[in-house]
C-alpha cells in the first residue's frame, strides 16, 4: 500500500512541472523555422536572379518587325487549326420570257461572266438554267482553269426564250445530293429569278406548288446544310417567297432594282458564298509581303478611264498581260482582272481612278482566317468575330508574332452614309491563337457591311462580310445575380410578338452550350400563356452561349421557326476563400491557420500550461478525497478486493453503445466533375428552372 501511495505522489510531482516541459517543446522547433524561411528566401533570390538573366535574354531576341520573321514563327504542333472548307457554289439562273423586259441588255452574261472568273481552284460549281423544265449549263465539277473558261463561253448560251417559272423544280434539280451532300464542302446555292412561282395557267396549282417550296423543298433544304442566296430582278417577284427561303438557310436576299445592278449583287453573293482573304486597298495602293504567292486584282474603272495601270514596287508598269513577269490581263468594259504569279513584296500601286467594288485578293502562306458569320441576325444582336492566323495551315501561337497585330473593323450600313469605327485592343495575347472579338453595331435593321482589318506591321490583312439585320418575333430580357457565395444565377425571360404570333401554340426551347462541350436543350413551359423564363447557374468552367428557339404559327397562316443568340459569358468557378463571407457566417477554419506561427506557438502554450494546472488541482483533490476522506478505508479495501477477485466474480459494466456511422451526403459534390452521359447529370451540372424535356413534351404545333 505505501507502494502505491508513494506512486501517486510521484505522478502529482510529474504533473507539476509538465506545463514547462510543454512549453521548451514547443520553443525549440524555432530554429528550424528561421532556417526554412531563409531557405526559401534564398530560393526566391535564386529565381528572382534567374528570371533577371531570362530577360535579359528576351531582350536580344526581341523580334524584328519584318514579313521573313512573321512567316518564320512555329505554329503550335498540338494546336487545333480552324478548317475552313472549299466553297460548292451552284447557280441557278430564270430565263424565262418576262426576263426579255426585265434585263433587256442581257446583263446576266458578264455577270455570270465575272462570277466563274473569280473562283477559286480547289472550290467546285455548276450552272444551271429553268423556265419550266431545267437545263444544266455547266456541269458540278472541281474548278481549274479549263472549267473557268469552259463556264466562261457557256454564259454566252443564257437567253430569255423559255415559258413559266418553275422555281420549285429549279431547286429539286440543284439539290440532287440533298440526302448525301458532301462533308468537304460547304454548298452554296444562287437564285436569281424576276418572276413568281409559276407552273402553269391554273392559279390554284400555282399556289399549291408554291406551297410545296414553302413545307417540303425548303425544309429539306435547311436540313440537309445549303446556303440560299436569293436574287429579285425586278419588285415583281415574289419577294416574300425568296425572302423566306433565304433566311430560312442562313443565306443572303437581295433586290436588285434594275440589271445595271447585277454585277454587284453578284459580287456580294460571290463574297459570302466563297470568302476570300484580301489585302486593303489604300490611296490606290495595297501592300504585297513576302508571304503572298499570287494576288488578284479586280479594279472597276470610274466613267471616263479607258485603261488600267498598275506599278509594281520597283517602279514598272504594266497595262496588259505580260508572261515573263507572270501578269495575266482580263480587260472588259467596265473592269479588269489582273492575276501575277510570285508578285514583287512591296507597294504597289494603281494609275487609274477606281471605282467602288474594286478589291485585291490573295493566295498567301500566312493566311487570316475568320470562323463563319451569320448572314442574318436581329437586331440589337451581337456579331461574335474568331479569327486567328494559319501558317501552311496550322494555327500561329508564337506570342511575339500574335503581339504584332492590331485589328480593327468598320461597319457600314448600306445606301446610308452612317459608319462606325471599331477598334479591338487586346489585354491579354491567346495562348491558342485564337483572338474573340464582339462588333455590337447594328442598332436598327438593313443590310450592312462589315470589314475586318489586320496590321501587322510589315504586312496587312482585310476580311469583309455583309449582313441583314432584322426584326425578331423573339423579345428577350435578360439579368444575373451574385449571392454572397460567389454563385452566378442567369436569368431569361421570353416574349413574343403578339402581333404577328399566334403566342397561345407557340413553344419555346433554351440550348445552352459551353466549351467543355457539355450542351443541353429544354423546352421551356409557358407562364400565364404569353411568357418563358428560365434560369440556371453554371459550375463548370467554360465558355457558355445560350440560344432561344420559338416555333409555332404566325397569324398570317405562315409558320414560325425562329432562334436568337441569347448570352455569351466566360465562368470560372470562384474558390471558398475568395468569396464573401455573410455578415451571420463564422470565418472558415483554414482562415485562423493563416495566423503566423509565433502566434499560433504561443496560443498552444497557454493551453499546456492551463492543461497542466488543471490536472494538478485534479490529482491534488483526488489524493484529498484518496487519504483524507471518510470513506478513504473503504475504498482502499474495496480496491485490493478487486485487485484479489478472481475474473468470474467481477460484475461488468453495461458496455457502451458504438457511435453512428458517419454518413457522407454527396449532394454537395462539385458537379463540375459529373460526366454528361445521362439526363440525370445534365441536371446536376445546369440547374435549371422552368424546364422540360423535350421528349416528354407533346408537340404544340
């Protein structure tokens, strides 16, 4: 027994001086942290050193600003270069008899003339003619010189000899591939009609064919991927019809008031169907950089200029074909087409008035390519411009070259004086190349011009496209909201003209895509019977764009089928420490660990030392209650019985109950790393309200 009490009176000495053993083991890591906080002092002075001598080096290798060095640049071996596909253009031409009133002069011929000249090898194309059967002019094959001339004699052929206006069978004939058109194309189809539909002297069948154009053709069409560009020669076409088809298809209508307008009608068609890469035509000059290997020139002269002249940048002139120094000279009344093979780098420069339409085109190693436009938007829309350039076809990533372009855009409205001047300064360079630009300029409806210019120094690029901006059915407000989380909630509200929609039967479906390639579409239901609204909150980091689709009827009998570009936003996740905590929200734990360790050490003393007298004054007073207490003998003796006590007679106490299983709830897992490869995590990763599926929605139409 005096064993045992000499035991705890050790354990009560022991426990007295624990709190300053607690204490000089927390002081002595001290040392160690100095040594790792100059250890990483020294590493930063290595890197800092280091990065000095980086850019030291980076300043000797500043690049120059010349063509050679631009070429030079390595495109990036793992970098997805934008492919843009050759132009099918196939044309379609009435030669019906109204058309001897309507073009007179027969100015079909050199615009059709100028059209086949001005393709490209490597495109394809066909020419066809109708009246009431259908005439292939000119057979679908790959482009090449012999085709270009081929097609060139055979616009001598177009007449206006034959009867009725058989549109609808004009498009079957042209469309013959519609259930297997080729991925290497993109197909192009050019109408150019003066008249209405017409099949015969029976009114009634002439409706019912056009309203096969309208439900049968013309869905096959926009299904099946053609662009149709629709050409009225006269205000007593079925403006409407060729309106509708070309709208339908994505494609460009345009009235031409009187034959003398042909040819640039034309040519707007020829730049939306086949996009070529320009250099900027300036004070009646255009610079040539190394990089060009053939440029082409189409110089319309102005009233009164018999010739054309142009001056190379060593100062010689030509004025007409000249094999040796590869010129090639196409001269006619109003125009001339002057293609030169491995043309001098330099200014050249043109010696005659030129009038509008006139534009360079070239053949180049470094070529600007721009992802294609919309040929119809709404307006108050945004025009989204991607652009990057290709170096023997592969995208350029090389940030010193990337560094020397500036771009800038100019957005004209046709037949008006009014003009806006855009310029894009860049922020921060593309890794990929790709440079994303917004033009929001087209405030009222019409038809626009938009050209796109790149300067890079020592070299120059233009892209031009032209647009119609019209009015919507689709009225659409949008807002987004915060919370104190960091968490973006986007907000749309749908509404349709009820003047011209039958809103009761219309449906209305949301597509959100992002760059993940995550994309959904839902039906929308409708709110109090004239309304939509949705809203959803992106987790996954991305580019997003969300389009609005309405389809339904039109009071006037017509059928509605019209989608709008809705949003366009970049999302990146915000992180929990980067969020605002609410004013009730306790500050989270990892907060309190970013407290220096000084203070930390100190804190974590306190509590030894505290702990330590705590457990004294326990042993202080369970030694009171141990020898000084009553009851003192008695448990001393209970004690040595229990010690003596054989192992059956000891009465166990009632065990414990384990504690619960931890249970994990994954609701709140981040969805960013959901697959999407069921309906399920789609609605996980777009949150969606006011939604339906579409497959369980019943068609309103």
């Amino acid at each position: 027994m005096r064993n045992r009490i000499s035991h705890l009176l050790a354990l009560i000495i022991v426990l007295g001086f624990s709190p300053t053993l607690f204490a000089q083991s927390h002081e002595a890591p001290k040392p160690q942290a100095s040594a790792a906080s100059e250890s990483a002092k020294n590493s930063t002075a290595e890197k800092g050193s280091t990065a000095e001598k980086g850019s030291t080096a980076e300043k000797k290798e500043e690049p120059t600003a010349n063509a050679e060095s631009a070429t030079e640049t390595k495109p990036a071996a793992d970098s997805k270069a934008t492919k843009i596909l050759p132009s099918d253009v196939r044309v379609l031409i009435d030669i019906s008899g109204s058309m001897k009133q309507t073009d007179p002069k027969n100015l079909r011929k050199p615009a059709l003339d100028l059209l086949v000249r001005l393709l490209p090898d490597k495109s394809r194309a066909g020419v066809w003619t109708f009246g009431n059967s259908v005439n292939m002019l000119m057979p679908l094959k790959a482009v090449d010189a012999n085709w270009r001339k081929q097609a060139a004699a055979k616009s001598n052929e177009i007449n206006s000899v034959a009867m009725y206006t058989n549109i609808g069978k004009g498009l079957d004939e042209v469309s013959f591939d519609k259930k297997a058109m080729s991925p290497d194309y993109k197909t192009h189809i050019v109408l150019l009609t003066d008249g209405v539909v017409d099949i015969g002297k029976d009114a009634i069948v002439n409706l019912a064919e056009r309203q096969r154009i309208i439900n049968e053709i013309l869905p096959s069409l926009k299904t099946a991927g053609y662009t149709v560009h629709t050409v009225a020669l006269s205000e007593n076409s079925d403006i409407e019809l060729l309106k509708k088809i070309s709208v339908a298809t994505d494609g460009v209508y345009t009235l031409a008031a009187s034959a003398d307008q042909l040819m640039s009608v034309f040519l707007k068609i020829f730049d939306q169907a086949v996009p070529a890469e320009r250099v900027p035509l300036e004070n009646n000059g255009f610079l040539v950089d190394a990089s060009i290997k053939e440029f082409t020139a189409l110089i319309f002269r102005k009233p009164g200029e018999d010739k054309t002249v142009i001056e190379s940048p060593e100062g010689k002139q030509y004025s007409a074909t000249n094999p040796v120094d590869g010129i090639n000279w196409y001269r006619t009344d109003t125009y001339d087409l002057i293609t030169a093979d491995t043309p001098k780098a330099g200014q050249w420069k043109i010696k005659t008035e030129i009038a509008p339409q006139s534009r360079i085109t070239v053949v180049s190693n470094l070529q600007l390519v721009v992802e294609p436009l919309k040929n119809n938007i709404h307006s108050k829309d945004v025009l989204n411009l991607t652009y990057s350039f290709q170096e023997n076809g592969k995208t350029i990533t090389d940030q010193r070259f990337l560094g020397l372009l500036e771009a800038s855009a100019i957005v004209a409205k046709d037949k008006t004086n009014e003009s806006t001047s855009i310029s894009f300064p860049v922020e921060k360079l593309p890794a990929d190349g790709f440079f994303h630009q917004s033009l929001d300029a087209f405030p009222a409806t019409g038809d626009y011009e938009t050209h796109l210019y790149i300067d890079g120094k020592t070299f120059k690029r233009e892209f031009k496209h032209s647009l119609t901006v019209r009015d919507s059915a689709i009225i659409l407000e949008k807002s987004s909201a915060t919370d104190d989380h960091g968490r973006v909630t986007y907000s749309y509200k749908i509404s349709l003209d009820d003047k011209s929609v039958d809103v009761k039967k219309a449906q209305v479906s949301a597509t959100i895509k992002n760059s993940q390639n995550n994309n959904m579409e839902r039906n929308l239901n409708s709110l109090e019977s004239n309304h939509w609204e949705f809203s959803f909150s992106p987790v996954q980091e991305g580019d997003y764009q969300i389009d609005i689709r309405a389809r339904g009827d039109l009071l006037d009998g017509d059928k509605l089928d019209e989608t709008v570009h809705a949003d366009t936003f970049s999302y990146k996740p915000v992180k929990h420490e980067d969020a605002k905590p609410s004013a009730h929200e306790e500050k989270p734990a990892h907060e309190e660990e970013k407290k220096p360790e000084e203070k930390s050490s100190n804190l974590l003393l306190y509590i030894g030392i505290g702990l330590g007298n705590l457990l004294l004054i326990a042993a202080l007073y369970f030694a009171y209650r141990f020898f000084i207490g009553g009851k003192a003998k008695d448990e001393l003796a209970e004690f040595e019985k229990t010690l003596n006590a054989k192992p059956g007679e000891i009465k166990s106490s009632p065990a414990e109950k384990p504690q619960a299983k931890t249970e994990i709830d994954l609701s709140d897992e981040d969805p960013a790393h959901i697959p999407m490869n069921n309906e399920e995590s789609l609605d996980k990763l777009f949150p969606l309200d006011s939604m339906e599926d579409p497959a369980n929605s019943e068609d309103k139409k």
